[in-house]
C-alpha cells in the first residue's frame, strides 16, 4: 500500500492510505543507515513495515515534516514577545526549501510594539490577524489551507494549537500557557501530526525557542541573498558580483537600505545570519 505517514510516536507511523490508516513500523535498515523518516513522508507499506521512501518535494526536519506547500508561521504580537531574528530566519528556512510562507499574528488586540505589520507588510507574503475576542481573519486561514499541505509553526506559545482549535474546532488540541518565570511558551505538542481540515491537510507541530540552519541543510551562505525576496531586484546593482550585502561600497542592497525599501532590523537580521553560516567548506561537507 502507498500512504502518507500522519504521525509518528515513539517509532510507530500512522499511515493515511486509500484503504484507511494502518500504524507501522519501519524498516531496520533505514534505522541503520541514520534515514529520517517524516511527517508528510510518501511511504510505501507492506505487512506493516514502511518498507520504501518516495522522494521529497521538499523537508524541514524542525518541525520534522515533508512535502510542504505552505508554511503559517504564527508570531505573537505580544506574550511572549516576538523574536524578529527568528522570525527571519524561519521566513529564509522556507524560501530556501521553497516553501511559500504566511504569516499570522496571533494576539493580535494587544500592543504591537515592534510594529511587526509594518516590517512585514510589504513582503510578497500574505499577513493575517488573529486574536481571541475576533474571528478577523479566521475564513481567510481556511480558505489558505485548502488544497494545500501546510504546517503550523512558530515559538513555544505563540497559539499555534490555540488557532488550529479556532479553525476546526473538533480537533480538541491540547493548549498551554506562557511562563511569567521564563517569559515563554510551555510546549504541550509533542509530534508533528497531519489533520485533514477544509480540503487540505495541516500539521500541528512543537513550539522552537531557537533554530539552526545546520538542522535546515542550510551551509552556503552564497545563496541567502536569495532568502530575502525584498532584495531580489537591488541585487544586480551591486558593483562586485560576489558581493555579500553586508557592507560592501557599491551595493545596490546597501543603497536600497539607505533609502528606506529595505527594512532595517531585517537587513541586520540578514548581517548576522551571513556571519552565523559562516565560510562555506565542501570538502568538510559529508553530504558531497
């Protein structure tokens, strides 16, 4: 049977086929041979034994999923406070992977003191807003979601599972609150786990406190510039064809900041992950 792997816990996969769901387990040799095996994953079954692996349109391996259309990733306004490098990075994560990303602002009735709306509006992404006293964008979300698979991500606490109970609510998610100690989310999902909503399919997946883009297959920094779609049309200005975008005199990234088209905190968030990836080395690159 061919199936799409739902769920995995503690070894076992629940496989969506045409017949039904069937739980597995996989091959040993995938075990030996270090294969990770995903959420969205197209598996083949036989005698309940995930025995072949189709190929990937793409993968994240936090949040573990495969196969991805759409990435929402929800940011609190406030409580916990918004994170703008990890927000950037998630955002050059799906790029990188093309994914196309949504972002939601979740808590959407308190104060916006960082002015998210303002650094994000004028990406190529779609904004949506959410909070609990307003439905707001709740059937644009869905209309999102149809068609597509999608994963729901972003801090431990932001109200991923929150939103996906407002959406459908006969999924019954757990939720948590926020720590006052830690000023962050408790994490209350455990796995990444598909659920078939509005004619598309969702995943439900662990809050992040931090990423690395070593967990993402992310190592040459030479592509990032390609991450962040608000510098695509200066890059050609650049004087030098290998220029970073960092500070060099004669880049038409630089002068587009100058100017006011390019976000600041976005082009300092592009800085410091450029430093972050580092020199790339093949030849230190097991995968080559």
């Amino acid at each position: 049977m061919i199936g799409t792997i739902y769920e995995c816990v503690g070894g076992v996969y629940t496989v969506k086929t045409d017949d039904g769901t069937v739980n597995c387990t996989a091959r040993g040799l995938f075990r030996k041979d270090d294969t990770l095996i995903f959420t969205g994953d197209r598996v083949n079954v036989e005698d309940g034994v995930i025995t072949e692996i189709f190929p990937r349109k793409n993968s994240l391996t936090r949040p573990p999923v495969a196969n991805i259309d759409k990435l929402f990733l929800v940011v609190a306004v406030s409580s916990p406070d918004p994170n703008l490098y990890n927000i950037d990075k998630m955002l050059a994560v799906a790029e990188y992977h093309g994914i196309q990303p949504v972002i939601v602002l979740s808590k959407s009735d308190l104060n916006d003191v960082l002015g998210l709306y303002d650094i994000y509006g004028s990406l190529p992404y779609k904004i949506y807003t959410v909070s609990q006293d307003s439905e707001n964008d709740i059937d644009k979300i869905r209309d999102e979601i149809s068609g597509c698979v999608c994963v729901m991500s972003g801090l431990s606490g932001v109200g991923k599972s929150t939103l996906l109970n407002r959406l459908s609510p006969g999924l019954s998610l757990k939720t948590g609150d926020i720590s006052k100690r830690l000023g962050r989310g408790k994490n209350t999902t455990r796995s990444s786990r598909f659920f078939d909503v509005f004619g598309g399919v969702i995943a439900d997946t662990p809050g992040f406190s931090s990423l690395s883009f070593e967990s993402y297959d992310i190592k040459n920094r030479a592509f990032l510039a390609d991450c962040f779609p608000e510098f695509r049309e200066y890059v050609n200005d650049c004087l030098f064809s290998d220029c970073s975008h960092t500070k060099e005199k004669g880049c038409g990234v630089i002068e587009a900041l100058r100017q006011g088209k390019i976000k600041q905190s976005r082009h300092e968030n592009y800085c410091r992950m450029y430093q972050e990836l580092g020199v790339y080395k093949p030849w230190e690159d097991k995968n080559n």
